[in-house]
C-alpha cells in the first residue's frame, strides 16, 4: 500500500513539475549585474509581489509537490549510506543508495565494489567511476616514480661534484672559493 501511493505520489509530482514556472529574481532578465537566482521582491509598489497578470509568478506553497515524496530522488526513495551495513540495510529494504558526501576515495571506491557485488543501483555515482579513479591513480603513482627519479638523479649529480671538489688540490680548492665568492660580491647570488 505504502509503495502505491509514492509511486502514485511520484507521478503527481512528476506532472507538477512540469507545469512549475521558472523562478527567477525581478528584473533579472533586464540588469545583468543581477543574478537569476530566486529573490522575493521586496519592493512597495513591486508588480511582481501584487502578483500582477503579466509578470512573473512568485514562489507559494501551492506549486510545492506531495509531502510523501518531497525530497525524493527523481527515481525513488533513497538510502544515505556511508558503511558496508547501510548497504546490507539498503538491500534488504530494496531501496536506492546514495553515498554520503564526506567519504574517502578508497572508502568509496570499495562500497562501489560491494554495491555492484548486492546489486544495488547507486544513484550520485556514474557508471565509469572505478574507471575514472583507477585511471587517476595510475597517473599519480607515474607521476610519483617521475618525482623520485629525479631526485635520485639530482643526488648522484650533486655526490659526482662533491667527488670531484675532493679530488682538486688546495690550490683549485681556493680559486673555486674565490669564484664564488666574487659572483656572490658582483651579482648577489648565493
């Protein structure tokens, strides 16, 4: 019974929704400065909040849809779920899920896993998404290997100058030192 009626109740819905107007804020259409976003006019002499035939509608509880499926996602009721018994939860009561927002990629990444497995529909998440995660991934862990080789390569660089210094005379020693000191005088470097 329950069921029957938010199916019944989604469908109402569903045909208020396409005859709601859009709401926009007064004279959003005419100054650009201002945003489209609903504002309710404020004005005294406002035709828009006398609700005057010509102007735009105003917001009211009349174009609101049913209270039972108010919230609802367009393909029916859903289950926030952020741990592995919301979803056994979800599969037993045969509903949606929707995964909360503040979860971690690897957290979510295996409650996708385990959702496909139940066989329930995840309704915020594309189909591609392990896709998508496990392409990133693998472009870090490159971009990670790039990072460490370069600076395996920069060490040896710096250890093969340090040999050299140490093979050089005292005499080298104190003209390299004389260099750079002089660069250090004339131009500021360090």
């Amino acid at each position: 019974m329950k069921n029957k009626n938010i199916e019944n109740a989604m469908k109402i819905r569903k045909a208020l929704k396409s005859k709601r107007p859009e709401f926009k804020r007064q004279d959003a259409h005419k100054i650009k400065s201002l945003t489209p976003g609903w504002r309710r006019p404020s004005g005294l002499h406002s035709k828009m909040r006398h609700n005057m035939k010509g102007y735009r509608r105003v917001v009211s509880q009349g174009f609101r849809s049913p209270v039972v499926v108010r919230g609802f996602h367009p393909k029916g009721e859903t289950k926030l779920c952020c741990s592995f018994t919301d979803l056994q939860n979800a599969k037993d009561d045969n509903m949606l899920v929707m995964l909360a927002g503040n979860l971690g990629q690897k957290k979510r990444i295996d409650l996708v896993k385990k959702a496909d497995e139940l066989k329930l529909t995840i309704v915020n998440i594309k189909s591609d998404y392990l896709k998508t995660v496990q392409d990133d991934m693998q472009s870090r862990s490159k971009k990670k290997v790039q990072e460490v080789k370069k600076k395996e390569i920069k060490k040896k660089e710096s250890e093969s100058i340090e040999k050299k210094l140490d093979q050089k005379t005292d005499e080298e020693k104190a003209k390299e030192e004389h260099k750079i000191k002089d660069k250090v005088l004339t131009k500021g470097e360090l």
